[in-house]
C-alpha cells in the first residue's frame, strides 16, 4: 500500500547526491585575500546524508509582503521608485534531475545602481538612493518558478588588491527542502567584461561553472517600455528516491 | 549511450560582507521592508524539553572573531523529531528548530534560545547523539561550512554516535562539543584554523 514501488514517480526525500566539491570553489584561493586566515586547512569530513542533513525548515507564503519581490518600491517612500535600470529578474529552482522545486524561500540582495549598499560597513563614495533597500525574498511557485522585480546593481570597487572591481551582481541565498542543500550564491549579467576579472568569480575553477552564474539577457520576457529581463535558473543538490534505501521499517 | 543528463548544482560563491542585508535586513539598518528578520527564536516558551541557550563566536586564523558572519541552525526537537521533513514526524508544534543570527556587532557573537535535541536515529536505526546542525557563511567563505554541536553532558550517546565515530583523528573530536557554561547554558566556538581548527563536514 505504501510500498514507495507502487507508483511511477520516485518518491523524494532519500539521501542527497554527494555535492561536487571540484565544482564549487575552494575554500582558500590566494588571490581573495580574506579567504586566506577563513578557510580551513584539514579535509572535511564525509558521510552519507542522515535526517539532519535531508530534513529542513519550510517557509510559507503567509512570511511574505506584496512588495518584498519588488526592490523598486519595497524601501521607497510611498510614491517614489528606486533609482536605476529597472530590470526583472526571474528563473527557476531546480533540482539536479531537473525538477523544479516548488515552495522554497529564496532571498536576494544587491547593490544600488550606482555600486553603493546600504550597509554601515559600506564606504564607497557612491551615493545611497533614499528609495533603495537592496533586499527582497519571494517563495517558489509550483514549477519552481520565482521573479522579482530591481534596478540593475552596479559594479563597485572593494579593498582587495589595489584595484579590484566586483561585476554587477545579486546575492541569491536558496533553502532546498534539505539542510543539506542549503546555497548562497551570486548571479552576473551578460556580457560584464568585469565577470573575467574577478577574484571573488576567480574562485570557481572551471569556466563551465562560472557560466552557470551568468543570466542571459531574456528579451522574451522582457516588458515592453517598462523592464528589461534577466533568467537565473538555480540549481540546487539533488536526492535518491527511497525506494532501495536501507531503511527499517518505522525508522 | 545515453547521457544521464543531470544538472550541475550551482556553485557557490561567497556570502560577502553584506549578506546580514539579505538576510536580517533589520538587524543591518534596513527597517520596515519586512516585519521582523526570519530565524530569530527555534520554538516558543511553550516548547516541550529542556530550554538552553546556545552561544559562539566564529574565529578566523588569526584568532580574530568574524563580526560579518551570519550562523544558521538546525535541530531535532526534544524527542528527535525535525519539524519539517521528518517521516516520524509532526514534532512540537511550538518549536522550529530553525535559527538564524548574525552575531552581535560589536563581538561577533551568536546566541540561540532553544531546547536541547533528542536523539536522531540513523537511516540504520542507530541513535545518533544529541546535536545541533550550524551552518556558517560569511565574506571570505567560499562555500557554506557544515558542522555539528553535541553535548559535554552526553558522553554516553556521544560515545556510540556513528558520525563521531567516523572521525578518525579524536583528538580532533572536542571540537565538536560544546562546553558547559552555566545552567542551561553552552558554548560553542567555532575555529576556521589552527591547531583547534572546528571539524566541518561534507555531507
């Protein structure tokens, strides 16, 4: 009756696959200076996924507001708009065998247009825009689908080497339905020239990887004399079915 | 042949110094754009269990505490039942067990009100012991630390627990225990380097 071989689909929620490590950056890459005294230096431990690691909070669309996808008004004073290119941003959350991962929290923070936060640890000389927060977070539909709506973030020098720029880009931080594919990650635009030159991109060892970060221009989806669009799919770790899994019964 | 055709997960890239402003917007200077940043409390007061307090500072190499850092947790509530995505399930309806801090401006410091785990079994039916699951992103981290925080007071369950036994250098091993500061009260440092460098997990 519940046996998980009496339907076609294969059930979710089994082990994770074991994350590629060569594909995500090491932790200590020279040229980003901070990571040097922040990465540590003895092998990781290994083991296959436990409940710790495949179960994890969920997040409902009860958490959100109308406006925490639209970084153009969600700071603003009430009839005031962000300054900037006004750009949407939207793709989805998926899964290694492709499935889109409906109902996950994903959050989003930038600069402004000109390359500025508004941090207190923030010194750039550029200005804050009063009506720019830089922060926004939505929950993925049933496809796996999420959008949001922003300005266009700016580069922005930071204290590195003497003159090291940061591509435009967006933070992205994604919680799966496991711990263990909890994500932090950043998206760039087509065509930066400063994506080449980065230490922080630099970090990813291999091209094909950095290209999964870059979101093509989407004019499909862009708005006519409104907004310019941007795809970022994400791609979070993926899990065995339960059906072989060495599992007792009522554990 | 075929291809298997399966998806690359997306790499990593560093949380920045910036991240408390995507993720604790009002604890970074950005009020009003949410009511309240997500992952401040694990469980209500109603929560059933032993109520303790969690706290730790991140070190980097240098002996420097991370003041940019933010710390994610994950745990089992009182009777080792996770409130999402458990198959045992439903646990506390009055615990999360999903927190959230950036630390303390000034210190760096972390704090979590919660109750202590029970213990979780493996996929095997061994018992795990007690512990908490921390995640730590932070600028200069290319890639979200996993490790785990288990109990000074649990020697007996930490003795037989299968992930502290994988651990082949035990010297290494109270790295991952927490110390006992008080009632109720732990602490859990979490060092990047150095001969007491943390042990993270790949997991």
């Amino acid at each position: 009756m519940n046996s998980p071989m009496a339907h076609n689909r294969p059930p979710e929620g089994g082990s994770l696959f074991p994350r590629d490590r060569e594909w995500h950056p090491p932790a200590y890459f020279e040229q980003y200076k901070t990571s040097i005294a922040r990465s540590p230096k003895r092998a990781p431990i290994s083991f296959p996924s436990t409940l710790s690691e495949e179960t994890g909070p969920v997040f409902t669309t009860d958490i959100l507001g109308p406006l925490d996808n639209d970084l153009i008004l969600n700071f603003g004073e009430p009839g005031e708009m962000a300054i900037g290119q006004r750009i949407i941003v939207h793709g989805r959350v998926l899964d290694q065998d492709g499935r889109g991962q409906p109902g996950l929290l994903v959050e989003f923070w930038q600069a402004n247009a000109g390359g500025r936060y508004r941090h207190k640890k923030e010194g750039y000389m550029a200005p804050l825009d009063p009506n720019f927060g830089g922060c926004g977070r939505t929950i993925t539909d049933s496809d796996g689908r999420y959008v949001f709506r922003t300005v266009k973030p700016g580069p922005y020098p930071w204290p590195n080497r003497v003159n090291d720029w940061r591509p435009a880009h967006i933070h992205f931080s994604v919680f799966g339905r496991a711990w263990g594919q909890r994500l932090i990650t950043q998206m760039y635009f087509e065509g930066d020239p400063l994506i080449w030159t980065c230490p922080i991109v630099d970090t990813i060892p291999d091209r094909a990887a950095i290209e999964q970060l870059i979101a093509p221009l989407d004019l499909d989806a862009t708005i006519p004399m409104d907004s310019r669009a941007y795809k970022f799919d994400i791609v979070i770790r993926g899990r065995r079915g339960t059906w072989f899994e060495n599992r007792k019964e009522g554990v | 042949m075929q291809t298997l055709g399966r998806l690359k997960e997306s790499p990593s890239q560093t949380a920045g110094p910036y991240v408390h402003i995507g993720c604790v917007p009002n604890f970074s200077g950005i009020p009003g754009v949410y009511p309240e940043d997500l992952g401040t409390s694990l469980c209500t007061k109603d929560a059933k269990g032993t109520h303790i307090t969690v706290k730790g500072t991140v070190y980097d190499g240098t002996g420097t505490a991370l003041k940019d850092a933010l710390i994610e947790v994950w745990q089992a509530d009182a009777n080792g039942i996770y409130s999402a995505g458990d198959p045992r399930g439903p646990a506390d309806p009055n615990f999360t067990g999903w927190g959230r801090s950036p630390g303390d401006y000034d210190t760096g410091e972390w704090v979590f009100d919660t109750v202590k785990p029970g213990r979780v079994p493996m996929h095997d039916g061994r018992l795990m012991a007690p512990h908490i699951s921390l995640w730590v992103v932070a600028r200069g981290i290319n890639l979200g630390l996993q490790t785990r925080m288990y109990f000074p007071d649990e020697e007996a369950a930490n003795a037989e627990d299968p992930i502290l036994a994988r651990i082949e250098h035990k010297n290494r091993v109270p790295t991952l225990i927490a110390k006992a500061e008080g009632d109720g009260i732990y602490r859990f440092d979490i060092r990047l380097q150095g001969d007491d460098e943390t042990i993270f997990f790949d997991v």
